[in-house]
C-alpha cells in the first residue's frame, strides 16, 4: 500500500505549464483553421457568385437582353 502511495505521488503530478502551452498551440491553431474556412468559404461565395453572374449574362445574351 505505501508503495502504491508512493508511486502515485511521485508519479502523477501534472506538469501545468505544459498544459498553459498545449491550450496556447491548440487557440492558435483553431484560429488558423478558422481563418481558412472563412477564407474558402468566401472564396467558395466569389466563385459562385460569379458563376452565378455568369450564367445569368448567358441567359440575358440567349434572349438578347443586352446592355
């Protein structure tokens, strides 16, 4: 039993500092990812918009609707 005690003490104790920096990497990182959804989720809005637009001038030029 003391050695079980023993080996929990000694064992087990948590390095915290090292825990403040793994959350650190892990805020950093989540941004990151953040930051490219949005950057391919506007670029994904662009392209289809332009898509978009693209096919709606194909259609005015198919039924002669010209500027």
């Amino acid at each position: 039993m003391a050695i079980d005690r023993w080996a929990y003490e000694t064992a087990w104790k948590p390095d915290f500092s090292c825990l403040r920096l793994m959350a650190a990497e892990h805020r950093a990182l989540q941004a990151r990812c953040t930051m490219i959804c949005k950057r391919r989720n506007a670029s994904w809005a662009i392209e289809r918009a332009s898509h978009t637009s693209s096919a709606l001038r194909i259609e005015q030029v198919a039924r002669g609707q010209t500027d």
